[in-house]
C-alpha cells in the first residue's frame, strides 16, 4: 500500500499536471470507485476547476473551485496517470476525466487494479488548523505538517500499552506512517518493534517521530518506493528507494550495521524486520 512518500511523489505530480486545469467530462467504469459519494461524479465533476491539491497522511486531495475537494483514495493499488486524452490503456482502468485549460486538454485517469480506491466529492473543514476533506478530519496529523507537535505526539506514544510497531501505525496517533518506514526508523534509532509505548522513555519517542519524518523525506527525494508494478508516480514510472532499506524485506540479509541477520517477526498481524543485536531500546 503506498504510504506518506508514495502519497506524496502523486500528489506533487497533479500540483504541476492538472492544477487550473477545468473538468470536461468524467466517466466511472467501475462503480467501487465512485463509491461513498452522494452525487455521481459524472454530473458535479464537470466544469469545476483544481485549485490545488492538499494531502494528510496517506490520503490527497484536489482542490476544487467549488469550495469542495475531490478526496482519492489510492488504498492498495491505485494510480493517478496524467496523459493525452484517449491514452489510457489498462484492463484496470477505472475512471477515465478529461480536463482543460486555455484550449489544451489532458486526461486524469484512475487505474487501480484491486478496485479498493476510489474517488469522493466532499466538503472541507478546518482541523488541526489546517484545511482538510471532511473525511478524513478524524486522522491525525503527519509529521509534514506545520501542526505536528513532536514532543506531544511523543507523549501520547509514551502512553500507550501496546507495541511500538502498533503506535508507529496508529492514524490517530500519528498519520502517515507505514510499516515500511516504521521499520526503517525502528532499525536507526535501536528501538525493537515488540517494545510497549510505555515503556519508551520521551527522547527515545521524539527521536522515533524524528527519524520516521527523516526517512520518508529520503524516500520521496527517491521517488518513493516500489516493490512491483503497482506504485507509479503520475507518469507512470516507479520510485526507487527500495534499494536504500536497512531492515524492511530484508530478513536473512546481514544487518548493515553489525553483520547480524535480520530478523522477522509479526506484530499485531503486521510482518516487522528488526536487527536483534542492534535494536535493544
């Protein structure tokens, strides 16, 4: 599932693709992807102008000139491709729009191969001082945001009787945050994903929050990270910091910094890779 990074790389390629660009015409082809809305796309879509785009989290947006915003959920598979009118080409072709600006239209088509993303036409409401979709006013804020208060997400880890691993997922704790990078900042700062929030003291917790902000900026100056066919930025070409990981799908493989093999272990059903002699916090 794209995380922060993937979320991060698409939503920047639609600022420079499609903002003042004006919806002509919109056709879902499949309904899951027009699902949770209470007007068909087809009919509100059209002749609304992208104002901007905005993201929290793992979730974006399109800024729309009606005041409202076109939230995308990519879920497991989604992809946003920007191209010539006509030329998107896949059997997991969604939703296919067509936009225009002075006189120049591109295409925004929706692939999304598993059909859990979609496509909603919702409010926006102000949330931890920021402008977001009605939607997703219940996520927490991700460590991007101006709002983001480290040493008070930092606390509330520290009050949790649960796993690190678990915290570091946790949406309303902290958004953002996948198990890919929740490993990789595990793995820097030494501590094991089965340790219980409470039992983290506050620098180990602030550094933690530091740390997994610090890899998934690393990330998305890589263009995000793509084990398969599935994360592709807006012009269909996939990112490339899978070859930076120090724990995450590496297990068997010598830790990079002592020589010990990388273990797996699951935490609340979630596969977690950690280096036994290095991670001890």
């Amino acid at each position: 599932m794209p995380e922060l990074p993937e979320v991060e790389v698409v939503r920047r390629g639609l600022e420079d693709h499609v903002v003042g660009y004006t919806f002509t015409s919109v056709e879902v082809l499949h309904p899951r992807a027009g699902r949770g809305n209470d007007a068909d796309l087809a009919e509100v879509l059209p002749g609304l102008t992208v104002t901007g785009t905005g993201r929290r989290g793992k979730f974006m947006w399109l800024e729309l000139s009606d005041g409202n915003a076109l939230l995308v959920h990519l879920r497991m598979s989604g992809q946003m491709i920007v191209g010539e009118p006509g030329t998107a080409d896949s059997p997991h072709l969604r939703i296919r729009s067509v936009l225009e600006r002075d006189g120049k239209e591109i295409e925004l088509a929706f692939i999304d191969q598993r059909t859990f993303g979609s496509w909603q036409w919702v409010p926006m409401t102000f949330d931890h001082g920021a402008l977001v979709p009605a939607g997703i006013s219940h996520i927490a804020s991700d460590p991007f945001e101006d709002a983001f208060d480290v040493a008070e997400v930092a606390r509330a880890m520290r009050r949790k009787n649960v796993a690190v691993k678990t915290i570091l997922l946790d949406q309303s704790v902290v958004s953002g945050i996948g198990s890919i990078y929740a490993d990789e900042a595990m793995w820097a700062v030494g501590v094991k994903p089965t340790r219980k929030g409470k039992a983290l003291r506050q620098r180990d917790a602030v550094a933690l929050l530091e740390e997994s902000r610090a890899v998934m900026a690393r990330a998305l100056e890589a263009g995000g990270t793509s084990f398969d066919s599935l994360y592709v930025n807006v012009n269909g070409a996939s990112g490339y910091f899978s070859r930076s990981l120090n724990a995450y799908g590496r297990k068997g493989e010598p830790c990079l910094r002592c020589g010990t093999p990388i273990l797996r272990t699951t935490v609340n059903q979630r596969s977690s890779y950690y280096c036994p002699e290095c991670q001890t916090l």
